[in-house]
C-alpha cells in the first residue's frame, strides 16, 4: 500500500463496537486494527486482496530501540555496569 493511509468514518451499533473491542483487546490490538485485520482475512478468503498489499504491522506494543531511549548493555548515564 502506497501513499497515506485512508480514514473512513464507520457507525457500528454498540454492541458490536463493544464485542470487536473485547476481541481487540484479547488479541493485544487496537479496535482500528482488529477491523483491518478482519477486513484483510475476509477480503483474502474471497480471493479479493490486491497484490502488493502491505503487511501488517505486528500485534502488540513495539519493541523498545535505541531510538526509543533504551541504552545498550544497560548501563544508564555512561556508567559502567558491575
């Protein structure tokens, strides 16, 4: 998938927007992402899914980078461990 990714506006009744949340939750993804990945199982099990879709980012939170403010060998303010 190329370009910015698209926001749709979706009305749900409660009940369900409640349901797909718990399911959410249980599988460690956002409500928004459990809809995309309902949307691409169903649309790949009709034989619908483009080529060249992207994956998916994985389930759950990312794990923590250098980037992140992790330090490496896990020494904080350039102390030597020991």
């Amino acid at each position: 998938m190329t370009g910015e990714r698209k926001k749709l506006l979706l009305r749900l009744d409660p009940a369900v927007h409640d349901a797909l949340a718990r399911w959410a939750a249980d599988e460690l993804r956002s409500t928004n992402s459990q809809i995309e990945f309902l949307l691409r199982r169903a649309l790949s099990e009709a034989g619908r899914l483009p080529d060249g879709v992207g994956r998916m980012r994985p389930r759950g939170r990312p794990r923590k980078t250098q980037e992140d403010g992790e330090h490496e060998g896990g020494a904080d303010h350039g102390e030597a461990p020991g």
